[in-house]
C-alpha cells in the first residue's frame, strides 16, 4: 500500500486554457479520498493525470514516495475504474478479470486464486462463466471493480463509477464499494459529482471550483464549517440558504432583525448563510410565506421568499404549515455562517 502526493499539479491545454490550477493534496495510505465538483472543475483531469492518462503541465505526483510524472500508465500500479465498466464484451467474467494479469504474465495458479478470491469478494461466483451482455448494471460494476482488486494495486482511481446506475442500486453499490476499500485497505481517489455520494464515502473530502481546491477536510468538517460561499451552497441537498445582511453593534441585521454575532466591524456588509435544517419556525423571527411545499416523506421543505431571496426550511412531516401559509422564522446564531460578498471567504466569527 502507498499514499499518494500531489504537488502544485497544473494541466494546460492548447491556447492556453488552465484545466488544473496549482493543485496540492495529500492522500495518506490507506484513505479515501473523494474529489466533488461540478462538471469542468477539473477533478476528472487530475484523476486522469494521477492515471498517466493525461500529461502534466507542471508540478508533480507522487505514489509511494516515487515521483511518476515521467512513468508509464502500466507501470504506476494504480487500478482504474471507469464510468462505462470498460469490460471486453466478447469475454466471459472469468477472463475479463483475468485479463491483465495474463498479460503481466501471472503463473496460472496465482490468477486462478485471485480470481477466485475476487469473485467471492464481490459475490460473482455465479457469473464467472457469463458475458457482460448478460449482467446488470450492478454486476458490471462489480466486474470492473473485481478487475481492478486482482491486481493488487497500490491506489484505486474511481472515476464517477456509479453515474449510470439508477438511484436505488447507486445507493447499494457506495456502500458495497466503502465496505471493500476498507477490507482491502488501498489508498482511494474517487471522483464524483454528486455531494450526497461525496459526503457518504469520503474519509477526505476535496471540493474543487474552477480547476483549483476549494477546500479539504472530513465530510462533517466541510458541512459544519464552510470556507467559502460556493462550498457552503454546493455541499448540502438542499443548498445552504444565503441571505443578504449588515454587521451592526452586537450581531448581524437580517431584514430588520438582529442576529447576536461578535467580532464583525459594524456597517460592513455580509451574506449570511443558513442551512434548511437550522432554521425553525417560532413565535417570533422573521415572516416567512410558504409558496409551496415538498413533501420527502421523513420530512418537508417549505420554500419561499425570506428577506428578499428564496429560501428552502427543512421542518418534520408533522408539521401543519400548507401552502399560503405566513409564518416566522428563527435564526440560531450558533448555526449562522458569514461570508464577505466580495471574496466569498468565510469571515471570522468571535
């Protein structure tokens, strides 16, 4: 096993348009590491570098305390596994897994036991004989995965593996591969857009913007503790909710009302965030007019305009309040998050 290093990684492409900005990470040997983002924020071209399968501009990654700018994909001793599965469709499961240990020229009676023991692994014991064509999604995806354990890499690469699964068998399918990585104990980079699966899987978490990092930490680090506006709004289903606001002595003005808050200079201007959750409707705070009503189940989001944006408040599925309903809205200054309008930095609260 091995950790992984990466050091002011930076990807130019022709005409000069940055993909990746100066990215620096430590992987330590072992974690699982999750890089979340948006569509063309450059997580997959890192991915991709860390593969051998894109040059580097400049800077440099490092597997296993080697430096493997210069080294060729086969020869990183890394395992990717890829949104489309990848599978040879006119082999059969047994030989798709077998495939690359054949070709490093693995005596036969070591790819019989790791096949084997692959297949127990991710139960596909069954399937052994079967052709792609004849498998699920799911099962696919476990092939691809069986495909990459065989190998007995140092660093598992997963680039957006569960995108085309529907939701119930994605659901299934970040537990099974959480479960694995751990058992197997292979330092991981997963790749993904999708924060719920990010925040689910993550022992590291990466949030990049614009081909740059964002920020890193744990999940729960990262969901508590925002250092940006665009973390704040991007990691959470629903979104945070940014509302307009102004330091004064004692706290923060929000559409009349003052919210305690130390150590702000008064008359600057803020954003105030605040999460779905931490907002609760009480007998006194800010009105509020429900526009309309989500119904989740377990609980409900009541959505409509609070000073001056629209706002989501996630309240039980108990709760009485219809549609058309006026209510009022309390603030918890503990849960309150400041943000300066001009940078989107995360402001120090006293």
């Amino acid at each position: 096993m091995a950790g992984l290093a990466l050091d002011t990684l930076r990807k130019t492409y022709s005409g000069g348009v940055d993909a990746v900005r100066g990215v620096s990470l430590d992987v330590p040997d072992g974690a699982f590491c999750v890089l979340v983002g948006p569509s063309g924020c450059g997580k997959s071209t890192v991915l991709r570098m860390i593969a051998g399968l894109e040059t580097v501009t400049s800077g440099a990654i490092t597997i296993g305390g080697r430096v493997v700018n210069d080294v060729e994909p086969a020869d990183r001793d890394i395992a990717m596994v890829f949104q489309n599965y990848a599978l040879y469709p006119h082999m059969r499961v047994y030989d798709n897994l077998a495939y690359g240990l054949r070709n490093r020229g693995t005596p036969k009676a070591e790819i019989e036991t790791r096949v084997t023991d692959a297949a127990r692994l991710l139960g596909l014991e069954a399937m052994l004989t079967r052709y792609p064509r004849q498998l699920s999604g799911g099962q696919r995806q476990r092939v691809a995965m069986g495909r990459a354990i065989v190998r007995k890499p140092q660093v598992f690469l997963f680039d957006e593996p569960l995108s085309n699964l529907d939701a119930k068998l994605r659901v299934q399918m970040r537990v099974e591969i959480r479960r694995l990585q751990r058992q197997l104990g292979v330092t991981t980079v997963y790749v993904t857009h999708d924060q719920v699966e990010a925040m689910t899987m993550a022992d590291r978490l990466v949030v990049m913007n614009g081909g740059q990092i964002e920020q890193v930490g744990t999940p729960i680090e990262i969901y508590r503790r925002p250092a940006t506006r665009y973390v704040a709004t991007f990691m959470g289903s629903p979104p945070m909710n940014i509302l307009s606001a102004e330091a004064v002595d004692g706290g923060v003005r929000i559409d009349g009302t003052v919210v305690p808050v130390a150590g702000l200079t008064p008359g600057t201007a803020v954003e105030a965030g605040i999460r779905p959750e931490d907002l609760r409707i009480a007998e006194d705070g800010l009105p509020f007019r429900v526009a309309f009503v989500e119904e989740l189940g377990a609980t409900r989001l009541l959505h409509g305009p609070l000073a001056g944006t629209d706002v989501a408040v996630q309240v039980p599925a108990g709760s009485a309040t219809q549609e058309g309903d006026t209510v009022r809205l309390a603030i918890d200054a503990s849960a309150l998050h400041l943000f300066d309008p001009a940078t989107g930095r995360r402001l120090a609260q006293g």
